[in-house]
C-alpha cells in the first residue's frame, strides 16, 4: 500500500491472468467530508470483449453502493420535468432534458432519471453516438433551485454531488460518440453535463457559463476537472473566476466548442438536431464495433497511465482484429485516397 501526497491511501494488487491486469484500489477520505469513504475500483480489461471500458468507471460507495437507495430516495423528493431517450435506427441516440418551464433545470427525480438512461445506453450494444439537447431550445440551468435550497445542509449537497459526479463520468465513458448541442443557455450544471460529452456543437446567440462562484459555489459535478482537460487550466480558471459567458466564438477560440451551427429555424430546435446529427454522421459512419472501439481507446488513453491504456489498447485491437469489418476491407482491397 502507499499512502499518496494528497492522503490518498493506494493500493496495487496485481492479478494473475493472460494480460498481467491490475486491480487498483483507491480509498480516500475527504478532509471537510469525513465521514464519507470513497472506494474507486479500476480493472480495466477485467470485462472482456464487450465492456472493457466500464472497469475505468468510477465506483463510489455512496453512488452505486449500499447508500445509492439512500440517495436516490431524497432526490425522488423533489419531482418535475424528464430525461427523454430515443434510440435510432442510425445508432445515434438523442437525451432530451425536458423540464422548459424550468428553463430545463435538473429536478432531483430527472438527477435519478438521467442515472436510469445512462445503464441503458450502457446496454445499447448498437449505438454509436448520442446528442443530448435540452427541450424547448435552452439546454438546462444547472440543478433546481428550489431542490438546492431544500437540499443545502452539507450532507445532503454532498450525496447530490456523489450522485451526479458518477452518472456523469459514466455517461462521458460510454462506448458513444456524445454531442452537447447547445441553445440557448448552459448554466451551472448544465455547463458541467456539455463537459460531460465528447464534443459540443453551438448555435448562434447560446452561451457556456460556470455561474457557480455568483451561488458561491465551485463546480461539483466534474465538470471543472474536465474543463481543465478540454480547455487547459488558464481557460478553466478564466471560465470559473470570472463566471464568464462563453459564446460560439470565444467557445471555438479556447476549444470548448467543436463547431458552431446555423441553429433553429422556428424556434422548435428541430433544424439545429438535424444540423447536429449530421455533424455526428461524419464520424459515427461505419460499424458500430469500430467507433465503440474508437472511442474506448481514446477513453483509456485519456484516463489511465499509459503502461494500462496501452494494454487497455491492445486488448480492444483484439476485438476489431480478424472482425467482420477487417476482413471485409481487406476483401475488397481498400484504397485511402
Ligand atoms: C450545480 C450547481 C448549479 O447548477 S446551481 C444553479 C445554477 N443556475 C442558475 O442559477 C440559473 C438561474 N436562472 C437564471 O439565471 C435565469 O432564470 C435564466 C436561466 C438565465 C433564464 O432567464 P429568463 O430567460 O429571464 O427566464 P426566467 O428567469 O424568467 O426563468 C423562467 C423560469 O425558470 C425558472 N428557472 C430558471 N432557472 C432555474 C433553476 N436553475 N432552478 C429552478 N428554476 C429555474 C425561473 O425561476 C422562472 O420560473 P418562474 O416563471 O418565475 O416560475
């Protein structure tokens, strides 16, 4: 075992096995939140040919463990607005965040919906790619107000924050390749969901905004630690520090957004969707076996050290190697022009 700079007691075990996996054991005690313990499991290639990225997802005690009942009781109590999934036949999937007369803010029952819509796009073996958007042209004002405030002693903030940190890293590792496609505003935790997508799209006249330091917050949901991975950290602290309202330019500018589209013609976000499947459509053509693929060797070489994200890699080759989609183009004598 080591015990780490930032308290963090660490604990390598290696396991027997053809590829020499690890299981890495985390455990870390929070100085303010004492009497939380967190249990983080990694055993990456420990799921075979289907789930390998799943062993990097984030397991704590309180989200998916005994305290997960617990959690999503208190959030069931503060009821409104949906998480809405289609899945299409093209392998992309749109996630709609429905609550408009909240400015699609995140009710406490739609914090537990969303969980819910995340296992199943985790069972969704033809997917490819998924667009969440929020309802009514506006992508969502962070958390509900009216839940916070009900929900503002430190235990209760400290569940919500456990909650939606796991549902949202497990909805950025899913084997699809994810858009934000943003109207409208982002705020707060809305912010935190557009970083918990591979990519985001913008219209003309939306904004990006972390509007925590004005609630005298700091982001809770990952979103600033995935901000720093996308943006770097000036831009981050810039982002944080000055609330700043990040626009389609300034967004393509420091590389928060990945392109901006022409936007909604009547107001109803229909034309900004089918401007962003399109977009999703240039990467997401082929078999579903491959983009998967695709993105879980970018997830583990994103998230793991490189000795693990490099036999992370070669286990996934291993998946598309000899695969229908090879042989095929070797069949037909591919030429890269
Ligand atoms: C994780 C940390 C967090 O997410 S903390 C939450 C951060 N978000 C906020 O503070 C958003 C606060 N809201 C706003 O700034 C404005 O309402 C925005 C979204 C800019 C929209 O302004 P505007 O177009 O003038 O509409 P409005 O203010 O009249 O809002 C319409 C109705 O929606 C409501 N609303 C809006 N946001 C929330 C929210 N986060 N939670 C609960 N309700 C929200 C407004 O209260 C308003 O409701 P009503 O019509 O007055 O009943």
């Amino acid at each position: 075992m080591v015990l780490s700079a930032a308290g963090q007691h660490l604990l390598r075990v290696s396991r027997p096995g053809a590829w020499g996996q690890h299981l890495l054991l985390r455990v870390s005690r929070p100085g303010a939140w004492g009497q939380h313990l967190l249990l983080r499991v990694s055993w990456p290639g420990a799921w075979g040919q289907h789930h390998l990225l799943r062993g990097i997802g984030s397991v704590s005690t309180t989200a998916k463990g005994f305290q997960e009942k617990e959690i999503r009781e208190k959030l069931q109590a503060f009821p409104g607005g949906s998480i809405d999934l289609v899945k299409q036949e093209s392998g992309i999937a749109v996630l709609t965040v429905n609550n408009p007369a909240r400015m699609n803010a995140f009710s406490g029952s739609m914090m537990v919906e969303l969980e819910e819509r995340v296992s199943q796009l985790e069972e969704w073996t033809e997917g490819k790619g998924l667009i969440i958007q929020g309802a009514a042209g506006t992508f969502c004002s962070g958390s509900d107000l009216n839940a916070v405030r009900a929900m503002s002693n430190p235990q209760d903030g400290m569940k919500m924050c456990m909650f939606m940190q796991n549902v949202l890293i497990r909805l950025l590792r899913l084997p699809l390749l994810s858009v934000a496609l943003v109207e409208g505003s982002a705020l707060g935790g809305g912010a935190e969901l557009t970083t918990a997508c591979d990519f985001r799209l913008m219209v003309p006249g939306s904004m990006i905004r972390f509007v925590h330091k004005h609630m005298g917050l700091v982001p809770g949901w990952g979103g600033a630690a995935r901000l720093v991975r996308i943006v770097g950290s000036q831009n981050a602290l810039k982002m944080l520090s000055g609330a700043l309202k990040v626009d389609p330019e300034m967004g393509l500018q420091i590389g928060l957004a990945d392109g901006v589209l022409e936007g909604s013609l009547d107001g109803s976000g229909a034309n900004a969707l089918l401007e962003a499947e399109q977009w999703l459509g240039c990467y997401t053509t082929g078999p579903a076996s491959v983009i998967r693929a695709i993105k879980n060797v970018v997830v583990s070489g994103r998230e793991l050290p490189l000795d693990v994200a490099l036999r992370t890699e070669r286990d996934v080759f291993g998946t598309v190697w000899g695969g229908p989609a090879n042989l095929q183009a070797l069949a037909s004598k591919a030429k890269h022009k």
